[in-house]
C-alpha cells in the first residue's frame, strides 16, 4: 500500500513538473525555426559592440560609400529621365540612385547651345548646325562627385580632373562638340584624356583618348566630342620623369561662439580644379563648416611619400584633445584625387588653469606645418586666427605667400563678431 501511494505520488510530481518543462522546451524550439540565425546574430552584435566616441561636431563624410544595390529597370529610367529635364538654366546637385551629382540640362535647336555648371569650370557647347531644323534635343551636363566611377590607377598614374558625363549616352550631332573642364596637371603633356563609352549606371571601361598632351590646355581639357559619354583626365609620367600635380588647401571650421567649449578645424587636400573645393563646401554645409580663408597651392610629386599634417602651436587658453599633434595622409589618397581631410579639435582649458588669459579663450591661433614625408624639404605653414563669427581682419593682410627657396609660408587670419 506504501509502494502505490509513492509511485502514484511520483507519476503526479512528474506531471506537474515535466509538462511544463516540455512545453518551454518546445515553444524555444519554435521561436528558434520562426526567428532567422541572422537577425538574432545582428541583435548580437548590435548589442556588443561599444558606443563610439562622441566628437564635439559631427564629421562630415571624407570618401565614397560602399557598393549600391542593383537598380531596377523602373529606377533606372526614373535617374535618367531626371538627369534631362530642363532646369531652366539652373545647376543642381543632388543624390540620385546613390551617386551625387551635380547636373544642368535644357533643349537644345538647330540655333545651337551652351551648358554651364555654376563654379566648377565646366562647360558644354553645342555649336549652331549641330542639330537639324525642325528638332530638339534634350542634352545634359553632369559632375560626377561618386569616387567609385573614377579610373582604376596604378601608383604611376594621378587624378588630375573631375568625372564629368554628357547625356544621353551614345547621343551624336552634325557637328562636333565642345567639353570643357578644369585639370590640375603641372605639366599638361603628361597628362590624357580618358573616356568610358558607358552610362553612369554601367560598369566603367575607361580608355585613353589619344597620346598624353592632346586636347589638353595650360590648365584645362578642351575635348571635341563625336558622341557623348564619360570624360576624365589622368597624370601619366613617363619613365624616369617625375609628375607632379597642384593641390589647394582649405581649412574648414564652424565659427568660434562665445562660450564655446570645443572647435574642430579640418584640413581638405584637394585637387586644384573648382568643382574640388565646390565639393568641400558642399560636403561642409550640413555641418555648419565655412572656409577659413583662400586656398593655399602645394606642389604635390607622385614620386615622394603620405603627406604629413603637424600642429605647431595653439594659443594660450586652448588645448588639443586629440591623442597625437601630426597626422598623416596616404600618399595614394591624395595622388588617385579622392578629396581626403584631415582634422583637429581643440577645447578651451579649465578656469583654474586659465585664470591669467581667460580674455584670450575668445580666440584661438593654431599653426601646422604639411609637407610630404621625404625631409620636409616643401612647408606651407599655416595660421588660421579665430574669434567669435570668423569675419576676415582688417588688421593684417589675411594671406600672403612668400617662396623661399623650397619653402611656403601661409598664413589665414580671421577675428571679429557676428
């Protein structure tokens, strides 16, 4: 009689114990089928990674995004029906299929036309005869600012131009025309003209056109065009020759506000072409970024190393919050033109240790030194000079350049209220 109660006792516990954990075992086994390996490994990972650092002002972007996804029939013909409707005369820039571009588009008669990108030295011509009487034709002029759509280049080679597209693709006239753009080549017989018989959307094939030196200017490409596609042009040395190409050096910061506590400076290495700084400029506005100053030229050689950024000096009352005073930019970011920057931010020190020069703190000087890292032996030095609203000095010349032997001087003042 004991043994039954006990084993009737124990069968009870079992059900009311096992039936439970059963049924957990099994509702885990369903979520684990319904819920994909992935997603739960992105929770993961999501969950483990660290915050990232936060920085005083936000960074603008510096390269190229990574790979779109494919485009469907319907978006293509969307881009490209945008790309040429007439904007009145009017340059737009705008992100469309994941490419940044910058375009101008009208109608164009037998009576001929020009297109202009405002500020970037492009320029499109379409001389009278070109089209038949009787038609119109819809043509567009597009700066291509999408890194990725650029020549593949070997360390010989240099970007010395914008990617710049005439549409439609394939389009062709009774007469020739005339593609204008900015280059940055030193010397223009080392540089050629490319050309990338696709659309913006395909795979790039870039060919040279012709032997280095042709349709090139002092300071421009002046291509005559049979039919319309993608143009560039590249620095191409010859053996034993040394290339070289011009850069411009911008500085970009928001304006120094009473009470700041932080301002970040960014350096940009740029092509010498306008439609580069337009670029910076553009990529500067969203975070309320405006130049300090005018440009200054570096003569930049494909034959030496990374560029070096140095920070010389801050004024009294301020202090560098980055771990190292130099930064370094690869040799080939710079040579293959992909507009990188380099930046600082600086903080105003406690009142305690700044009790004898908080009247100072309403400003800031900083000195850098750049230069390619093979001995130092070309220096600009710049100076950018802050206060509350960045307006420019009176009180100095705000820029001068003075050649030494082989060392630069460049000095950007700034000061004044909102």
């Amino acid at each position: 009689m004991c043994s039954y109660e006990g084993s009737f006792q124990l069968a009870q516990f079992l059900l009311l114990v096992g039936v439970p954990v059963a049924s957990a075992v099994l509702l885990a086994q369903c979520l684990q089928w319904r819920c994909p390996r992935r997603l739960l490994g992105t929770c993961w990972k999501l969950e483990s990674q660290e915050e990232p650092a936060s920085h005083p002002t936000p960074l603008p972007d510096s390269e190229s995004c990574g790979e779109a996804p494919p485009a469907s029939l319907q978006e293509m013909a969307a881009f490209h029906q945008e790309l040429h409707t007439p904007t009145q005369g009017q340059t737009v820039i705008r992100r469309l299929m994941h490419k940044l571009l910058v375009f101008s588009a009208r109608e164009v008669d037998h009576r001929g036309g020009c297109l202009m990108l405002q500020d970037t030295g492009i320029s499109l011509l379409i001389p009278p005869g070109a089209v038949s009487v009787g038609r119109q034709e819809r043509v567009a002029l597009i700066l291509v600012w999408d890194l990725s759509d650029a020549p593949s280049l070997s360390r010989a080679q240099g970007l010395v131009s914008p990617v710049v597209a005439c549409g439609p693709h394939g389009a062709s006239f009774l007469k020739p025309c005339t593609l204008t753009f900015k280059h940055c080549a030193q010397q223009p017989s080392q540089a050629r003209t490319y050309s990338s018989n696709t659309t913006l959307l395909d795979a790039k094939a870039w060919k040279p056109l012709g032997r280095p030196g042709d349709r090139i200017f002092r300071d421009e490409c002046r291509i005559h065009l049979s039919h319309f596609s993608l143009y560039t042009c590249v620095l191409e040395a010859a053996v034993r020759r040394e290339a070289r190409k011009w850069l411009q050096l911008a500085v970009f910061c928001s304006p120094l506000a009473a009470g700041q506590s932080h301002l970040q400076l960014r350096v940009y290495f740029l092509n010498n072409t306008p439609c580069a700084l337009r670029w910076a400029v553009t990529n500067e506005q969203p975070h309320g970024g405006r130049l300090r100053g005018p440009c200054q030229l570096f003569d930049f050689t494909g034959a030496r190393g990374d560029q070096c950024l140095k920070l010389k000096y801050i004024s009294e009352g301020w202090e560098n919050v980055d771990d190292s005073g130099c930064q370094l930019v690869p040799h080939l970011h710079i040579w293959h033109g992909k507009c990188p920057f380099r930046s600082f931010c600086f903080r105003r020190k406690a009142a305690n240790e700044n009790k004898d020069c908080s009247a100072l703190t309403n400003e800031i000087i900083v000195t850098m030194h750049t230069f390619q890292d093979e001995g130092e032996r070309t220096k600009p030095y710049m100076n950018p000079f802050f206060q509350p609203g960045g307006t420019w000095a009176s009180k100095r010349s705000g820029f001068f350049l003075d050649r030494l032997s082989t060392s630069e001087r460049w000095c950007c003042v700034s000061s004044g209220g909102e």
